[in-house]
C-alpha cells in the first residue's frame, strides 16, 4: 500500500496541480486577455 501510494503520489502530484492550474487558468484567459487590451 505504502508503495503503491509513494509510486502513484511521484507520478500524480505533477499532473494533478497542472489539471487544478488548467482549470483555474482556462476560465480567466479571457480575462487576462481584456485586462491586457485595456492596459495597452
């Protein structure tokens, strides 16, 4: 069990904070782009 969960915490933590980074990011591109144009 210890193992497993070390193998799969090593392999996982990388993609599982890039899918949260993703879908924190993905909604406020939008935004971002607005607030770039509007700086400009």
């Amino acid at each position: 069990m210890s193992h497993h969960e070390d193998f799969k915490d090593s392999t996982g933590a990388g993609q599982v904070s890039l899918v949260i980074i993703a879908m924190l990011a993905f909604p406020l591109l939008p935004m971002l782009m607005g607030w770039f144009t509007m700086l400009r």
